[in-house]
C-alpha cells in the first residue's frame, strides 16, 4: 500500500496545500512532503490526525479499492419480485445491491397497491415519482408526490409508500442501509 500517494490524493481532492494540511495537523510541510513521497511513515498517531483533517476514517484509507467493479446493468441481470396480494412489483436495478451502500429499485403498483411498511431504521430514502401519484406515510404524517416529484427522508419512522392513484404507479426508490 502506497500510503504517502493515497495522502496526497485525498489532500488534493479536499483543495489543501501541504502547507494547509501540515498547519492544520501541527506538521511542516516538508514532512508532508516527504510523507507524500514515500521518504518517511507517519506514526498511528499521526495518520489518525491526518485522516480525520483529510475527512476519511481508517477503514475508508485502508479499503482496498473495488477493481473491476461492474457498471452497466441490463434488464437480463436485474431480478423481479411481484406481490399480487399487495399489488405491487418490486425490480432490484443491481444485482447484490443489499451489500452497497445504496440500494435501487423499480416499484410499479397497480391499483390500490402498497408496499409492506417498515420498521424504523438508519436508512435515508430518496424516490423519484416516473408516472402517477403516490402516499409516503411517515410515522403520524403523510405526504402526496406525483409524477417528476422527488421524495427524500430518514426512516427513523414507521414508513410506507402507497399507490395514491386511480390506476398504474411507478416510481424509482433508491435506499441507503439496505432494508428492502
């Protein structure tokens, strides 16, 4: 592992100097520098320090990238579920996409379809509504969103989305903390 190359990486992507970063984490710049060039190794300590100013964790600096990681996904590898008695679709865009940090899905709901409701969790929730019109219930409140609606919100609520309209629903919900 190439640490002086991933600090120096990181310093650039956060617009620091190696005067900045050195000033802030009480080092000169020349260590920065040699840090950088492979010359030295920071103590634990000094790395810890490093990376909290550079905005990362340990396990972030220290994960090996994911090389070869599949980009496109066709319909062919995407998997479909269909739930008649709730009247709903649900099809996962990415295969394994509970082991991601973020987990998308196509839901169509037919009429008076729902989707099951949640415990609260840790996930964000983000929907984009693509046709008709939809009930985002949210522990006591409940919001209306239609076609080109956007929808964000933490589901540290009961939650549930519902088909809202007199026919077909779509919608694209990506969730974070897999909970599907």
């Amino acid at each position: 592992m190439h640490i002086g190359s991933k600090i120096k990486s990181l310093r650039l992507k956060k617009g620091l100097t190696q005067e900045e970063l050195g000033e802030r984490t009480d080092l000169t710049k020349g260590y920065i520098s040699q840090l950088e060039r492979e010359v030295t190794s920071p103590s634990i300590e000094t790395l810890f320090a490093l990376l909290e100013v550079l905005g990362t964790t340990p396990k972030e600096f220290f994960d090996e990238p994911k090389k070869n990681m599949k980009v496109v996904y066709s319909p062919s590898e995407q998997t479909t579920y269909v739930d008649d008695e709730l009247k709903y679709s649900i099809r996962w865009l990415v295969p394994r996409s509970n082991e991601n940090e973020m987990e998308p899905v196509h839901i169509t709901f037919l009429k008076n379809g729902e989707f099951k409701q949640f415990e609260p969790s840790l996930a964000e929730t983000f929907i984009y509504v693509l046709s008709g019109k939809v009930e985002i219930e949210l522990g006591k409140r409940k919001f209306i969103a239609m076609k080109g609606d956007a929808v964000y919100y933490e589901a540290s609520d009961h939650h549930r989305v519902t088909n809202a309209n007199d026919g077909l629903s779509e919608l694209i919900l990506v969730a974070t903390e897999s909970y599907l």
